[in-house]
C-alpha cells in the first residue's frame, strides 16, 4: 500500500506543479498585459523584467549547483558565444516576437502557435543533423516572458510573427541542447545566456522606447508586476521545469504546452468577456 502511494505521489507532484506553472504564467502576464492597455511601455516591462530576473537567478544558479560535479570553466570563449546566441534567440528575439504576435491576435493564437515549437525543433534536428531530443534539457522550452492578452487584430500578421517567435525558440533549443552537453550546470547556463539577452533587450528597447518618463519606476502595481514576472519566471518556473525534467524526462514539460489553451480560453472568457470565433 505504502507502495503504490509512493508511486501516485511521485506522478501527481509534478503533474501538479506543472499545471499550476502554465495557470500562473497565463495569469500573470494577462494581468501585466492589462497593465500595458493602461499605459505602462512593454518595452520598459520587457527591459526591467529580464534584467531583475538576472539579478536574482545569477547567485541563485550558484546555490542551485553548489553542491554539484565540477564542469568545466565557465568562461571561455566557445561558451561565451553560445551564451550571445541563447540569449539573441532565447530572449531578445523570441520576446519581442511574441509580444508583438500576440498585439496582432489573441491569447489562444499564442498558445496555439506555441505548440509548433516540437515540430519545428524536430524538423531543425534532422535539417542541422542533431538530435536535439536526446539532451533532458529541453526543459526551459517556453520563452522567459509571453504576453496573453490583448484584442485581436491582424491574425494573419500576429500569427506570422508567433510562428516566427516559435522558430527563434526552436533554434534556441538546438544550442542549448550542445551548450548543456559541454556545461551540465544548467541553471549557470540559464543565468548567463539570460543576462546576454538582458543586455540584448535593455539596448533594443533604449532604442524603441525614448521617453525618459516612461522608464521612471513608481510604488504602483507596475513595478509590483515587474518583481512578481522577475521572480516567477526567472527562479520559481525555471526550477520547477528543470526538476520535472530531471524526474520525468526532457518530453514532459512541453506536454503541458496545451493546458495553456485551456487557461487562456478560460480566463479570457471569464474576466476579460474574450469571444470564440469559429474559423480562426
């Protein structure tokens, strides 16, 4: 008896927590999207996000693997490349993408779209010769930050601009996968490629965004949004992601790709009076 309980509990823990993570990312950023409708830049959001988030996740990827195998040096040129490029792909590209996408749709069209990333990731393995499923981590497949609400306008560009945010994701991945094979530390390998696309996004956006009024910080819901997004998705998910594939293998995070639907459905009906329309 002890058994079997031992056996459901060790399935219903990160099935639980893996749902919870994809209501809370679908929650959350709708939240900070109604927060942009109100006038906060998503430049500035974007910006402030990832670089607090790098602040906190750097001396937390320490204490992560403080207890873990010596890897190799961490700085070295080939890594310090690969972290230029996991950053370029995995952060300033594929955000501002998929912010831009969902502006364009809605969303149930991000998390649609979203879905094409195993798709395209296989298709991308066999193209470059890789197979990019073999390494567990594959966990941190969804991007840092998506935003999931606002009121469709141009499908047809939004879409375009998602499928395009899934593909910088996919090639992301493809680094990822060699980058991990060379530095098994992976929450040291998440820290440095997201303070390179830190840097990446806080000079994409000084560029976009040129109203100095815009990037003063006030004791206001804006910055208590910007430290809950920091938090959440720079420690609390990437933890949960990488300790669900540790445990259950390098597939069952992207597995829970489609509840994100089913919360986006539900909230945007329910809070944000969102319609279905048939054929889209």
């Amino acid at each position: 008896m002890g058994l079997v309980r031992g056996q459901m509990e060790e399935e219903m823990v990160p099935f639980t927590l893996m749902v919870i993570m994809e209501g809370c990312t679908i929650g959350l950023t709708i939240v900070t999207k109604t927060a942009m409708n109100g006038g906060m830049s998503p430049f500035v959001f974007i910006a402030y996000t990832n670089a607090l988030g790098s602040i906190l996740l750097l001396p937390y990827s320490f204490f992560f693997h403080h207890r873990g195998s010596e890897a190799q040096p961490l700085f070295t040129l080939p890594l310090m490349l690969r972290f230029f490029f996991l950053g370029l792909t995995g952060v300033a590209i594929s955000q501002n993408l998929a912010f831009f996408g969902l502006y364009y749709s809605s969303p149930i069209v991000v998390c649609v779209m979203g879905l094409l990333i195993p798709a395209i990731s296989f298709l991308l393995s066999i193209i470059t010769r890789k197979a990019a499923s073999d390494d567990k981590l594959e966990a941190k497949i969804n991007p840092p930050l998506l935003i999931f609400y606002s009121t469709p306008d141009r499908w047809v560009l939004g879409s375009t601009l998602l499928a395009a945010s899934s593909l910088s994701v996919c090639v992301w991945n493809i680094i990822q996968v060699g980058t991990i094979k060379q530095y098994p530390q992976v929450m040291k390998v998440v820290s440095f490629y997201s303070l390179a696309g830190t840097i990446q996004c806080s000079i994409f956006s000084l560029i976009m965004e040129r109203n100095i009024n815009a990037w003063k910080l006030k004791l206001n819901m804006e910055l208590l949004l910007i430290i809950i997004t920091a938090i959440f998705g720079s420690v609390i998910r990437s933890t949960v992601h990488v300790s669900c594939a540790e445990m259950k293998g390098h597939l069952y995070v992207p597995m829970f790709k489609p509840f994100g639907i089913v919360f986006a459905t539900a909230f945007g009906l329910t809070f944000f009076t969102n319609s279905l329309h048939y054929g889209r």
